[in-house]
C-alpha cells in the first residue's frame, strides 16, 4: 500500500514534466527558428522604384545611364562618321578618276595624207566637258608618242593602273569612213574607229556607278554630234550618187561607234564576297577567336592538380596557339571560295587582251588566296587580341566596330573618289587584302609584294606589343582579384 501510494503520489509531477517536454522547444528546433529569424531580417524585401531607401542608388544608376548613354553616342557620331565620309565628296572627286584620251587619227603610217575629222571632234567634246560645271571623269588628252604611237600600249597602261580607262581613236578613223563612202565598202562598222578600255575587276562599284555610266553618255553625245556634222558635209557634197549612200547607211549613221574592251570582267558573280563583304567575317573570326580559346588557354594558369605555367612560356604559349589557329581558321575561309567554284587553276593570259579569270600562279593560285587570307588573319587578329586584353569588356564591341568600319570603308571603295584624309586608307591591312585579293582571282595589275610587306608589318608591330598586352592583362585581373578579397 505504502509503495502504491508513493507511485500515486509521484505521478501528478512525472505528467507534468512530459507535458512540459511537449510544449517547451528542443534546443536544435530552437537554435533553427532563431537563425531563419536573422536570415529573414538580413534579406530585405522589394520595394518600388521611388522608395526613398533607393534614393542613394538611384542616383548612381542614372549617373551610370546617363554616362554610358553619352559615351556611346560620341562614339556613334565620331565613328560612324567615317563610312558615311568616305563618300561624301564622290560627286566633287569624279575628276580624279583618270581617262586618257589618245588619238591616233591620221597620225600613224599609212593614214597621215588623211585629214583627220574624228579625232579632233572627240578630243574638243571631252576638253569642252572639262570646262563645264558638272562632275565629269578625269579626261587627260596624251599624244600619241608618249605610247609609241602603239594603241597596245595604251591597253597596257590602262591595265597597269596609270588610268581607270581610255578612249582610243583609231589611226585609220577617218580614212576608213571616208574609204567607206568613196570605195561603197558596204563591210564597214562604225565600231572599229574607237575603243573604250577599261579593267572591271580593278573595282567593279565604281565602274557601274560612276565611269561606264559617263562613257555612255560621252559615247552618245560624241556619235550623236558627229553624225550630224559629217551627215551635212555628205549631203551638201553633190558627187557621191545617192545611191552609193544607200548602200551604206552605216557610213551615214551612226558614223562612228565605240567598241568596249573589257580587259578583266568581273566575274562570276560569287566572286563579290571573296573581295567585298565576306572581309567582315575575316575580320569577325578574327575578333572571336579570343574569346573562344582565352579560357583554353588559362587552364595552363590555374594550378588545379598541377603547378602553375611560368608567364613568359604561357605567352609563347598563347602568341603560337593563335597563330596556328589562324592557320586552319583561314583555310576554312578560303575553302568556301573554291567550294562555291570561283576559279582558281585558269590559264594566265595576255595583259592587253580581254580574259575571263585568268589565273597568275596557275594550280598554285588557291595557295596564294589562301596564304593573303592567313597573313590577313594575323595582322587583322593579333590587333583584336592586343586591344582585347588592354580594354577588356565592354569596350571591345566598341573596337570591333570601329576596326571593321575603318578597314571597310578604306577598302571596298576607291579612295580616289574619297576625301585626302583616307588616304592612310593604303596602310590599312584588309585594304591590302582586298587589293591582293583581286590581283590573285582576276590577275590583275600586281602589287602583292607591297600588299603582303604591308600585312607584315602589321603582324610583327602586334607580335612586339602581345607579351605587354598579356603583362598589362594579368595586372588587371590581379587587381580584380585582390578587389574580391
């Protein structure tokens, strides 16, 4: 009984504690909640845009915008500025577009006794147009002798470049008119009194747009102002039968004619981004790459179960990685050009003859492309991969818009139509590659010795810079690094 009672008398206390162990937090629930607490009164919750407690950083974002926002419209307005420049002055700068004016009428053996009518009339239109206000091609009058009184000779100039076309006036211009007339030669044509010689290759835009378009209007105005002339003199000349008229018509009109020699079409027409707008992407692999293999090639820095590369080997390192890697980028690039079948294994062909695609170097003409393109690669590439490390982002989008409209716009247009000021335009490198280019895929005037000395140059002046560009790089992530800590 006494037992009993002690048991009864224990309980009420032994209820209590248990009930107590029930209500009462263990001390881990309790060690859980207070730190939830803390994490919720250490995150804030969101607030609006005019909450007063952004106050401080609203300020400083629209600071930031506002800086940002005027650094890139200079940017635009200073940069952009120099594709829309490059054409600024074309109508004004028409002139130095050079086309010599020869005329060999009755001044050549056997045709000297012949009293020349063509010629002159040819040389008073270009000489009077010389004289107007309106924009008008380079028209130089050159006497014969100065070519030897061989019109072959003025092909060859036009194909060396001293001149972006000729007009040639026949030594047998007038005497094969009047012959025509006197003999009935009911074979004549007009056609063979002149010739209009020009390269299309040399720069195809500028051709279509401003020099084909004034020689047709030259050629209309001369064969329309002659016609009339020498239609009069027929007419008021009462002993030629009108019948013998009738037999020729063409010895009445139009006359004279111009025949157009074409030395280096260009053509075909998949042939335009090898030399034009497929530059871009030479240009955009080129900036790319970095970015690509950059972290390749720090794996050699972070010593993640292996030492550290000593930096100078890591900067031979990365100066040959990218340089080999140009090598199989620019193959590529040159692979679409041959897949997409412009020629390359052309016979070559005579420099005053009228050719389709001729080929300089024959089979060896492809490796010739492609050695202008890895060359370019370098000197386009290691420029980006200089400044890349130097500026770091964001401003190298920047770079890269400026390096492809500066070398764009001193490229695919003719700097003789330009402002003087691009004439640094020819220092630039894919305005070498470019002029290269077309000498290889249309053999064209060549100054592939001058164009790849220039590329060179590019590529050893950023082969001294690139170990500094890596020093100044790793200074800068360095300090980021120690800003972390």
């Amino acid at each position: 009984m006494a037992a009993t009672k002690d048991l009864s008398d224990e309980s009420p206390s032994s209820n209590e504690t248990l009930q107590d162990s029930r209500t009462r937090p263990m001390d881990g629930e309790k060690s859980i909640n207070d730190e939830e607490k803390a994490n919720e009164d250490a995150s804030p919750q969101p607030v609006g845009f005019f909450n007063k407690r952004l106050s401080t950083v609203r300020l400083q974002v629209f600071g930031l915008w506002a800086r940002t926002t005027l650094i890139l419209s200079v940017f635009i307005l200073t940069v952009l500025s120099f594709y829309w420049a490059v054409l600024y002055h074309v109508e004004q700068n028409t002139s130095s577009l050079t086309v010599f004016v020869v005329d060999f009428d009755a001044r050549v053996d056997p045709f000297t006794s012949t009293t020349p009518l063509v010629g002159p009339m040819i040389t008073q239109t270009t000489e009077m147009m010389l004289a107007g206000p309106e924009p008008h091609l380079g028209y130089e009058t050159i006497q014969p002798s100065t070519f030897n009184n061989d019109p072959f000779a003025v092909r060859q100039a036009v194909y060396d470049w001293k001149a972006y076309a000729a007009i040639i006036i026949m030594p047998n211009a007038t005497a094969m008119l009047q012959q025509a007339i006197d003999q009935v030669n009911v074979t004549y044509d007009p056609l063979g009194a002149c010739q209009v010689v020009y390269v299309q290759a040399r720069d195809e835009t500028s051709y279509y747009n401003y020099i084909l378009p004034q020689l047709d209007a030259l050629e209309t105005q001369i064969t329309s102002k002659f016609g009339q002339m020498w239609t009069g003199m027929l007419l008021q000349n009462t002993s030629i039968p009108r019948e013998s008229l009738q037999r020729v018509p063409q010895a009445l009109s139009p006359a004279i004619g111009f025949s157009q020699f074409n030395l280096r079409p260009f053509r075909p027409a998949v042939a335009t981004p090898a030399v034009t707008i497929g530059l871009i992407y030479l240009i955009i692999l080129s900036f790319f790459s970095f970015a690509f293999y950059l972290p390749i090639h720090m794996k050699f820095l972070s010593p993640e179960g292996h030492p550290p590369m000593k930096f100078p080997s890591f900067i031979a390192w990365r100066w040959s990685a990218t340089i080999a890697a140009y090598f199989f980028l620019s193959l590529s690039y040159s692979l679409i050009s041959l897949a997409f079948q412009i020629p390359f294994a052309n016979p070559s062909a005579p420099t005053t003859e009228v050719a389709n695609n001729p080929e300089p170097y024959g089979k060896g003409t492809f490796v010739v492309y492609w050695m202008i393109n890895y060359v370019g690669m370098i000197a386009l590439g290691l420029a980006c991969e200089n400044v890349a490390m130097v500026i770091g982002q964001p401003w190298t989008a920047m770079w890269l818009i400026f390096w492809v409209i500066t070398n764009v716009s001193t490229s695919f247009y003719s700097l003789d139509l330009a402002p003087k000021f691009y004439y640094w335009g020819y220092a630039w490198p894919l305005h070498n590659i470019v002029e290269a280019s077309r000498s290889t895929l249309f053999q064209m005037h060549s100054r592939i010795g001058l164009n790849f000395g220039i590329l060179f140059v590019w590529c050893a002046i950023n082969t001294v810079l690139f170990p500094l560009c890596c020093y100044v790089q790793r200074w800068k992530m360095q300090k980021e690094q120690k800003k972390e800590q």
